[in-house]
C-alpha cells in the first residue's frame, strides 16, 4: 500500500508537472484521454449520465478547462469560474476561441432615457453544463438559421470526446487506422503524421458522419496554433493558421459551421461571403489599414488576429510555418479567404453575436480610451473591454477608432 501511495504522488507531480510546463495536449494527446479522467466506473458525478466525472458532457470537460484558482490566461482554460466573474470584472482567459466566462456578463445602460440591456447570453455558443452553472440559449430555441436544438448544445456538440478523427501522411482524415501519437494542432517538431504513426485533428473537432441531435457533419476544418496559444496579446499577437477545404474528409471553416447554420449560408446580398478569395481590392485594404485614419501598412505586418483570414493552402507543414506570434505577422495573398472565424470567436467573446471587436456602436475608443460612454461603452469599464480586444492598450487604435470591418473596407 506505501509503494502504491508513493507511486501515485510520484504520477500527480508528474501530471502536475506537464500542466504547469504548458504542454497543452498531455491529456488527450490528440485523441482518446485515458477513460478514468472522464468517467468514474464507481463515483460518478450524482444524477449525471455516462458514469462522467460532470452531471453532464460539458460539466465533465469544465472539471479540468476551467479552475477557480486561475488568476489570468492558463493553458488549455476556455471558461473563467463565477467567483472571478463579478461587476466590472472580465473573464481571464485569451485562448483563440474565446473564454465561455462572457456568457455569464450582462450589461445594461441608459440612452436618451432608456433601458437598454445587452443579455450574456448573445456573447457566444449557450453549453449546457449545470455544475459550472451553463444553461440553455434563452433567446433561441435553435442554431440560429439552423434546426439544432439549444437544450442540448454542449462540447460535444462539436467536439469529439473520443478523439477518433486522425490525420494521416497523405493528408485525409479517417476514424480508423494508424494510432494517434499526439496532437496535430500545434506548430511543433512531432505534430505531423508518420508512416506507422497518425496525429489528432484540430482540437478534436467532429469530423465526417458526426451526429448529433439531428445534424450531421460532413468533414473536418484544418488549422494550426501555437501551443502557447492562451495568453495576452498586449505585446504579441497569437495567430492561427485556419487552413482551406481539401480532399480527404476535410471541409471549409464556413461549411463547418454551415452544420449547424446552414441558412446563414445561403446567397445573395445581405449575407457576407464566406469561404471566397480575398481578391486584390481586399488585400490591398487589409495591408494597408493599420487603425482609423491610418492607411500607412505594409503586407509585411498586416496581420491582425482580431481579423483573421484563411490562408489558401491545405498543407499542415504550411499552417504550421504560418501561426505564432510576431514572425509570421505577414497579410494576405489575393488568394486567402474570408471565413466565419474571421469575424467571430468560436466559444464566446466580449461582444455581442460572439464578434471579435464591438460592432454594435460607432466608436471602440472615444478620445484615445476604450470607450465607457452609454451609447459606445455598453455599460462596461474600459478594463472589461481592454480584455475583449485580448489586453491590447487603447493606444494601438486611433483616438476616435471605428470597428473592424474597416479592416477590410475601410470605410471610416
């Protein structure tokens, strides 16, 4: 019994260890995590379903992507725990998806004499996780442009929980086949697939004949990320390298979502192109616009992942060389693409529709501060939304800075 004590403590370090160190895919290592870490074959959690660790599948992923001792942005954390989450207080985590935190911050404020309320429940994807203290969206009973039901949105809605999707050398996607020796979302040595060996797909997202409550996907997205991908961007930005469709049980990001959003997805001319070439007039914008006012930007430096596009490649080796932090700062070719992500976070964000900046006001800052006037402040503090913008000072924007799309159209 002492041996098998000491060998347990020897294994926690261990594990704590590897958490603390930042290697961000120990656990599932990009597939299937050991089953005792999700489910409990003798102490599972009371009412719950699946012998999970969690009442339900969102509340067993939050026992370890959220933690209530966290004081700022922490590996693989999306979700920022209630007793950080009081009046004037902003979800800690900066991870690419966006902290779920922001589901739980409603703002109200006074215009003209009015009430106007902005409900937490518009920052984002509603998962249901009752022990973390997720409910259902309550203003849509389904996907929006979509048949999914709210009540039953969770992780697993679009995340595989047994990690079966794997990338293979040539490049396909199968759920079977060459074991998975790690993660394939990270840029570093050993993310690649072998010739006996495969590699997890992007943050195990559901891939090809995944199916849940009535809709079915039809392939996976390809991206790549640094594994330092939480933390602030005051100095340097994180960038992910969201690829394009190929063959081989891949899909479009705009597809992807299309899912579960198909009549978003439609033609014509109140719906914004998804998955369609930048083009040379785009490009040209996108190098060039730094902040309102400010046309003086070169490709070299364009990038910015509050506005983020696709490269136009399907080769891993190419994301890989393209995500991180300030080297891989360069714009767009006329042949990347827009894409859903280019605009939204896929968790939750700091603005309203889960938007990447503030679109519902005129201004982001109001004379060289984030704004906290009624009609553009929302009823947030300037520190709430430094943190929307990822810590970003307000002196990256002009003193009277415009929304985003400019990044594109410039039309301020």
């Amino acid at each position: 019994m002492k041996l098998f004590k000491t060998s347990f403590v020897i294994m926690a370090a261990f594990v704590m260890a590897i958490a603390l160190s930042g290697y961000a895919d120990a656990f599932h290592s990009g597939g299937v995590a050991e089953c005792g870490g999700c489910h409990s074959m003798h102490s599972p959690a009371p009412g719950g379903v699946y012998l999970l660790v969690g009442t339900d599948q969102s509340s067993a992923c939050l026992t370890c992507h959220e933690n209530a001792a966290d004081t700022g942005p922490s590996s693989y954390r999306i979700s920022t725990a209630d007793a950080s989450l009081g009046a004037g207080q902003a979800p800690l985590q900066r991870t690419p998806g966006g902290d779920f935190g922001w589901l739980k911050k409603t703002y109200t404020w006074v215009v003209r004499g009015n009430l106007n309320t902005e409900d937490g429940a518009t920052h984002g994807h509603n998962i249901i996780a009752v022990d973390k203290n997720y409910t259902a969206d309550t203003h849509n009973t389904s996907a929006p442009g979509g048949v999914f039901p709210s009540n039953q949105l969770s992780c697993v809605s679009c995340h595989d929980p047994h990690g079966k999707y794997r990338r293979n050398t040539a490049g396909t996607i199968s759920t079977t086949g060459l074991p998975i020796k790690t993660s394939g979302s990270y840029n570093a040595t050993g993310n690649e697939p072998s010739a006996t060996e495969a590699v997890g797909v992007y943050r195990l997202l559901a891939g090809a004949g995944y199916t849940k409550d009535g809709v079915t996907f039809n392939g996976v997205p390809a991206a790549k990320v640094p594994s330092t991908y939480n933390k602030s961007e005051a100095l340097t930005q994180t960038r992910v390298a969201y690829g394009v469709a190929s063959t081989g049980g891949h899909s479009t990001w705009g597809n992807w979502c299309g899912t579960c959003h198909s009549a978003m997805h439609s033609s014509g001319n109140y719906v914004h192109p998804v998955d369609q070439n930048l083009g040379s007039a785009i490009k040209t914008i996108y190098d060039t616009y730094v902040k309102t006012g400010d046309m003086t930007g070169s490709n070299a430096t364009a990038f910015l992942s509050l506005v983020p596009f696709a490269p136009n490649t399907n080769s891993y080796s190419s994301l890989a060389g393209l995500s991180g932090n300030a080297a891989t700062s360069a714009g767009p070719s006329t042949s990347d693409q827009v894409t859903c992500v280019s605009c939204h976070r896929a968790h939750a964000s700091g603005a309203e529709y889960m938007l990447r900046w503030n679109n519902e006001s005129t201004f982001i800052t109001v004379n060289g501060a984030y704004a906290t006037d009624p009609s553009n402040g929302r009823g947030r503090t300037a520190a709430e939304w430094q943190a929307a913008y990822y810590d970003r000072p307000a002196t990256t924007w002009a003193t009277f800075q415009r929304g985003l799309c400019n990044k594109c159209h410039a039309k301020d």
